[in-house]
C-alpha cells in the first residue's frame, strides 16, 4: 500500500510538472485605480454582473517564460492573458478570445490607449455582426466597455485589440470576433499598469501553458523572441477587425 500511495504522488507530481502549474495567489480586484467617471459609470451598469469562476480571476502566478517585464502575453488557447512582471511573476487575467476561424497570432505593439472608448463597426462587423449603428458612445453599453488597448504593427492599427466588455459571463470562451475582452474591472486594471509601445505576444495554438501544450511555458520561447520588430505580426486574412 505504502509503494501505490508514493507511486500515485510521482505521478501526480509529474503532471503537475508537465502541465506547467504555477502557485498563484489570487489578487482582490480593487478600485483603487478608479477615476471619478469610472466609479460612477460602473455603479449603473446595464447588464448583469457575472460570477467568474475562480480560474479566471485575477492573480499573481508564477512565469516561466522569458519575455522582459512590461510584456503582455496572450494565451488564446487557455484563455488566460499575462502581465509580466520581475523575479519570474506575472498578473494573469481571464479573458474571452476569438473562435478558431477567427483567431490570430503574432508580435504587436500598443499603439492608442482609451477610456471608455467609442465604437465604430468596420465594415467587416457589419457584415458579419449587423445591421449595427454607425457609432457607439463610450460607456459601459459598449461593447469595448472600460479601456481599449489598440495594437499596432509598426505605425499601423491592426484594428485588433485588448477591451473590456459588456458580456463578462463570457469570460473563459471563445466566442468574440477576434479581440482580446476582460472584465471591465480587469481592463482597468491592466490599464493602469501598461505603457504605450509595450509589447504583446499572441501565441499561436498549442504553444501557451494550456492542456494542448504539455510542455508548459518553457519550450517555444525563444521563436518568439527572435522577432525584434512588430511589422512581424501576423492576422486572419480573412478578418478586418472586430469586437
């Protein structure tokens, strides 16, 4: 009995292990970072505020890749996005991404920062999505919700980018249209902490820390860090941007 009980704790250990598991302590979403309108904008919200499960809430994990601090990390395939910060730690969020035939992957740089951004569909969406407005106001209506974090390749908008949203019981699907959603407690968070011109890597399938990758974090990496300018990032063809 006692050598099944130790064989059954190698084995659990070694899955833990191949599956990239990281200690993580879960990081209270506060309002600390609130301006005045966000306070007041966000006690009257239209939509119903949704229980995230637990998995994708906010926290401080332990990172093992190798991209510099100030970095966001987009694991599509686990749904997670990350924050890298100093002595191998970095702020995961749970996020919403696109489904398969929508997705992308690539190297991108933040470009234009908002509050409470306006919406104009593209074309693209109202082919796909409408008849919708020609504009939307800012606010928590819209479906970008609190921030929008516009990434660009080069000096051009990839009309991809990072947003909140109005649909936070999404969170942990792929269901948008190709950007990146957070809760807007989330996006407001992330805001506050990133710099204009950061960098965001959007792993391609199977090379995040998710089930599809047993390898974890450490294997793929360098690929990535190969690329020392954003004009390498990579779309859908077939996408022109969307929510």
């Amino acid at each position: 009995m006692a050598m099944r009980a130790i064989a059954f704790l190698v084995v659990g250990l070694a899955a833990l292990t191949l599956g990239g598991c990281m200690q993580e302590t879960l990081e209270p979403a506060t309002q600390a970072g609130w301006k005045p309108r966000d306070k007041e904008l966000m006690a009257n919200l239209p939509y119903a505020q949704a229980s995230i499960p637990e998995a994708y809430r906010r926290a401080i994990v332990d990172y093992h890749r190798k991209e510099a601090p100030g970095t966001i990390v987009v694991d599509s395939d686990a749904r997670y996005l990350y924050y890298v910060q100093p002595n191998g730690k970095a702020i995961r969020y749970g996020i919403t991404v696109g489904e398969e035939a929508q997705a992308w992957s690539g190297i991108a740089k933040v470009g234009r920062m908002e509050e409470w951004p306006a919406w104009v569909p593209t074309p693209g969406e109202q082919q796909r999505l409408g008849p919708l407005p020609a504009f939307v106001t800012g606010g928590p209506h819209n479906p970008l919700g609190a921030r929008g974090i516009y990434l660009f390749s080069g000096n051009k908008d990839t009309l991809y980018r990072i947003h909140g949203t109005n649909q936070p019981e999404y969170i942990g699907q792929a269901i948008s249209s190709g950007c990146i959603r957070m809760t807007n407690e989330d996006v407001i968070d992330l805001y506050n902490r990133v710099k204009m011109g950061s960098i965001v890597v959007v792993l391609a399938p199977k090379q995040g820390d998710s089930p599809f990758n047993p390898r974890g974090r450490r294997a793929d990496a360098a690929a990535l860090l190969t690329h020392k300018s954003t004009d390498a990032f990579i779309a859908a063809p077939a996408l022109t941007g969307a929510v």
